[in-house]
C-alpha cells in the first residue's frame, strides 16, 4: 500500500487536569479508577484518576490531594508532573484560584493568563536537579502553551461563557495572603493576578514537555484593592458559584484537545 493509501493515524491524546481549591472529583465523567504512582520525586498529591468524559479519556489530579490536606508550599510539584508524564498524559490543563490585582478582574472573572512571575521560593522547582539529571535551560519566554490556551478560550466561547485573554500571573509563596505593599509591588512588576500554586508547576511543565495551559478564576480582590478585609466566606461563595462552570469548562476543554 502506498503511504497516501494508510488510514490517517493519529497519536494518542491524553489530557490530564490539575485541579486547585474546591474541586477535587470531576463531576460529570465517568470515573474508571486511579493509578497509584511513585516517582524519583516523591508520591503525587494523590494517586492519578482516570476517567471518561464522552469518549475522552481524561486524567485528574487535585493539587492539594484529598480535603486540601497539602499546602501551596507543601504540594510536590515535581512528583505531581512526573506522575502525570508517567500515566501517559500529552497535555496539562492546570484550574487555579487568585486575588485579582488588575481592576478589569473582579471576583468571579475567569482568564487564561498568558504570563507569570514566580516570587515562590523554597519549592523543588526543577528536574535538573541530581547529578545524573539531565541539565535543561528550557525556554519560558511564554510559559504557556499558545495552542492550549486557545482551546480554553475557544470551548469558553463555544459554551457562551465570558473568559479573559491573558494576564499576568504572580505566583506567591503563601500560605498567608499578602500585605497590601506587597501586592502594590506586585502591580508595579506588572502582575494582574496573584496566586500561590502557579509556580513551579508551569516550569515543570515545560521541562517535561508538557504542553500547559491555566485556567484561573479571580475569587477575592488581592489585598490593598478592596475596603474590606479578604474575607473567606466571600471567596467561598464565589467558588460554589463558578465550580460548575469551571468543571463543564475542563472537561469539554478536553474533549475539544481530542477532537
Ligand atoms: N493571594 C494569593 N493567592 C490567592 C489569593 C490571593 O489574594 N486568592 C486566592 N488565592
């Protein structure tokens, strides 16, 4: 058979959510079980679940694991990414809550931020890291991945629903939220968006290979920016409002990156 006479083989797509605060089991796909994984970085957040949304096969991951025992500071990162790479995934689709620092981003606003400072510290940030690792200068001048992002934003307009195009993520080390002349340096470097799990996981990302790509949902004005005090309810509320959306948003986002 001539090569133009072969049916179309197409590689196999597996996309893989990492989701932050507040979701932590899709709702909506079928589950199908959940790998159990042990990497040279350490145990994953969680063991890696596999499930199935409308003939997608889609792997998750809740960043902070089960009843958000982990920390932002105390997530491993590297063992996250690398236990994802392991179970096969080709693309990463990360869900963060942040403070918004930019006025056009209230409470409730979704973006797909297409920039990021990393101020965190202290994190194992890297998988050049042991003398017999591999030593990489990955490029990051755009830390994500443009297709990925367009595909956020396109099933966005696919389910009418108003995301913003890029952004500025800072990315804090946390826990605590921050002072508000913190956040008005944060403003000054050009940061639209705070949040404390951004980095180093988009680095790792790249490393690996792994297209990535951050949906994040504004939950509280950033400190400084609002008369009243941060308030835990009040980004409670925002979250079980906007849940929904953001779960119909990553897994259709998936089944587009299939299509
Ligand atoms: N700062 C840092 N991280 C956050 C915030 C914030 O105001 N809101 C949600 N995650």
């Amino acid at each position: 058979m001539a090569d133009s006479d072969k049916p179309m083989s197409r590689a196999r797509i597996l996309p893989a959510i990492i989701a932050g605060s507040g979701l932590y089991e899709p709702a909506g796909w079928k589950a199908t079980g959940a790998d159990t994984v042990s990497t040279p970085w350490g145990e994953p957040s969680e063991p890696i679940k596999r499930g199935v949304f409308k003939d997608t096969e889609v792997l998750f991951l809740p960043r902070h694991g089960r009843d958000h025992r982990l920390p932002p500071h105390r997530i491993n990162y590297r063992a996250n990414i690398a236990a994802l790479a392991a179970c096969g995934a080709t693309h990463v689709l990360a869900f963060n809550v942040v403070g918004g620092i930019n006025p056009a981003l209230p409470a409730g606003r979704l973006l797909v931020p297409d920039q990021i400072i990393d101020y965190t510290w202290g994190r194992g940030h890297t998988f050049s890291d042991a003398a017999n690792q591999k030593l990489q200068h990955v490029d990051f001048t755009w830390p994500y991945d443009a297709a990925l992002r367009e595909t956020l934003l396109s099933t966005g307009k696919r389910q009418d629903v108003d995301i913003h195009n890029g952004g500025v993520y800072g990315a804090t080390q946390g826990p605590r939220l921050e002072s508000a002349a913190e956040i008005a340096r944060l403003e000054h470097d050009g940061c639209d968006i705070v949040g404390m799990t951004g980095m180093p996981e988009a680095g790792l990302a790249r490393e690996q290979g792994l297209p990535y790509a951050c949906l994040a949902l504004v939950v509280n004005p950033a400190a400084g920016k609002s008369e009243a005090p941060i308030g835990l309810s009040d980004i409670e509320r925002v979250l079980s409002e906007k849940l929904p959306l953001v779960n119909a948003l990553l897994l259709d986002c998936c089944r587009q990156i299939g299509a």
